[in-house]
C-alpha cells in the first residue's frame, strides 16, 4: 500500500494545496476542532471529530441561491453561481463519509439540486480511519467500519504513516495526483493498528444498541408511543442536535429586498424550530413533542422506509455531547426499543 511518512504530512498539503483548495481539521484555541482551508503552518488536527461536520461543503448554512433585479415591471433573474472549483476535504471521518451518502439521497434524486450536486462534483473526500473512538460512536450500529472509512480515498494511519487506498475513480485520480511523494509501505504495523482499533469499536458502550425496532414496519406504533411525551418534555427546541447533526438537511428559503432587487437565500432551519416550515395556514405540528417525534421518526422510521432501510443516523455521537438537556437518539432508540 502507499504512504507517506507521517512528518512530511505538511509537505504532502502543501503539495495538494498547489492544485486544489485543501480543507484539513485543525485545533481551534478553544480546543475543539473545525475544518479550515489548509495554509502554511496548518497542523490536522488529532481530535476524533469536529465541532461542525462536512455537510457544509456541499450543504452550507447559508448560500446565496439567485438574485432578482426589479426595474418598473420587469424582473431580471440573475444566475449568480460561479463555477465551483476543484477542492479537497481531507480527514473526515467514517461517520461523516457515510453522512454524504444520506444527502445524496435527499439531493441528488428527481429534481436534483444542481447547487449540492456542482460542489458534490468539484469535491474530491478523503477520509481518515479512526484508531480512537470515543464512548458517544456508535457508528457499528449503521454498518459503517470506523476503521475502513468511505470517500473517494481513505487514509490509515499507524501512528507514523498514512496510509492511502482509492474506494472511487476520483480517490485514484487523487493518489496519483500525489502519487510521487508516496512510496510503498510495509502494512503490518497498520494491521495491528487496525485490529487494536476494532477491538476497542467492539468494546464501546453503544456498541450493541439494535436498530432490529426500527424501520417502516412500526411507523403506526413508534408514531403512536405515549413515550414521546416523557422523551421530549425537557426539549428547549433550541435546535443545537440538528445544527451539529451531518445527516440534517433542513432548509428555509427567504427573500432579502436590498431596495434595489431581491436576494434569495437558502439557509439550514430545524424541524425542532416552533415555525419550522409554518404556512398560511400555520404551523402543522403545533407542539414540541410533534416536533421532537418528527425528527426521530425521521431519521429511525420515514428516512429507511423511503431508502431502501438506510437510517437517516450515523452515529457520530455529536447530539450526544452537545444536547443541553442530555437528550438524544440513544435514549430515544432505548426508549421505543421492541423486547
Ligand atoms: S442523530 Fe446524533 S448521532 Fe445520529 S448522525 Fe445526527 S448528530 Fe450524529
Ligand atoms: S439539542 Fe436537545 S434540547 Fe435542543 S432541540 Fe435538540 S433535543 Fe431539544
């Protein structure tokens, strides 16, 4: 397998970062870490995953869609995408590798969204296996191997190498975009590495959470639960477990009158929100605990009985560690289990 030494990993960015726009995580100063465009003297960060997750790079919080230029009684509509560049998002994790594969199939089916699909086209995701996983993954439970990652090309690392292998025609194009700063590597301290890891992913506390109740089967029954009413009496609404989820996909339209024309924007919105998707009529789900059932019925229920059984979760275990009131889809799954 090629590599590359660990110590020259500054070297191999600056490399890439000649050709394409390189998003690398990095260590913020309040320790926590996000993805940032890779410059000189960016070190990758070692923490296991970031605050925010990569939907943002072919999902942002806020785009700019189109702009409406009024002049008496026409309208001009004004196209304002510029063709995306090529870019590269280095280290993400299995988790969030398989989050696009859930976006893929809320954007990219009949009418595709050609803003996702442009940057999904121009994005080249190399991924990192994980040799640390924490206490809130569980991402075993989706069927995703933290410790074979998916994306274009997945990187592993035994502590002094990395280590790349291409999963897509887009992956290999990258290896041998770089394929000159690589040298083939002896993969037997990686094995241990890799067997470690899966040990400790066997070992984790949500390790044997089942997804054998959920699905479409159950929706009247799940739906019906009087357990929704204990599960989301605390619920601020605030929205932080849907911000910081990367399989989320939410979005409110509006329209800004800059006094001379009009500027649409898209921007993430929370299901968890009180005039979430509120029309003339109203509001459809009027109470928190309509509000909280939607999103898990979602992700657990509606979300695999649409795609073919895939859940609309990956255990990245973020709504885990950020819920101020210690809710989540854990407790939730626990709750509704069927014995
Ligand atoms: S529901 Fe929670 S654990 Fe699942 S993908 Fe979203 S943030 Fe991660
Ligand atoms: S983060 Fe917690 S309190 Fe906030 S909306 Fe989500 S479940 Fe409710």
């Amino acid at each position: 397998m090629l590599k590359i030494a660990k110590n020259r990993l500054n070297e191999l960015f600056a490399a890439i970062a000649e050709k394409q726009t390189l998003y690398i995580p990095v260590d913020r100063e309040d320790g926590a870490a996000e993805y940032r465009k890779w410059e000189n003297g960016c070190e990758m960060s070692g923490a296991l995953n970031t605050v925010r997750s990569a939907k943002d790079f072919f999902f942002p919080q806020t785009e700019n869609l189109v702009d409406f230029k009024m002049e008496g009684k026409n309208i001009e509509v004004i196209d304002i995408r510029k063709e995306s560049e090529d870019f590269v998002i280095f280290g993400v994790k299995a988790c969030d590798a398989r989050s696009f594969t859930i976006l893929d199939k809320v954007f990219l089916v009949d009418p595709v969204d050609s803003y996702y699909k442009t940057r999904r086209d121009h994005g080249t995701v190399v991924t990192m296996a994980c040799t640390r996983p924490s206490e809130t993954c569980f991402c075993g439970v989706f069927g995703i191997d933290a410790t074979a990652p998916e994306g274009d090309a997945a990187c592993f690392s035994d502590g002094e190498n990395i280590f790349f292998k291409a999963n897509t025609e887009k992956g290999q194009a990258f290896i041998d975009s770089i394929s000159s700063m690589l040298e083939e590597g002896d993969t037997a301290k990686l094995d241990e590495v890799q067997a470690k890891t899966k040990s400790i992913l066997e070992k984790l506390p949500l390790a044997n959470l089942s997804t054998d109740s959920f699905g479409g089967a159950r929706l009247k029954e799940h739906f019906n639960s009087d357990k929704w009413g204990e599960l989301s009496e605390a619920c601020l609404g605030c929205g932080t477990c849907t911000f910081v989820c990367p399989t989320c996909q939410c979005y409110d339209i509006k329209d800004f009158n800059t006094g001379h024309g009009i500027k649409r924007f898209r921007c993430w919105d929370s299901c968890m929100y009180s005039d979430f998707t509120k029309m003339a009529h109203g509001n459809p789900r009027l109470t928190q605990l309509e509000r909280f059932r939607q999103r898990f019925m979602h992700k657990l229920v509606y979300f695999p009985a649409n795609n073919e059984g895939e859940f609309g979760c990956v255990g990245c275990g973020r709504c885990l560690s950020k819920c101020p009131i210690s809710m989540n889809i854990v407790k939730v799954m626990k709750a509704l289990e069927v014995k």
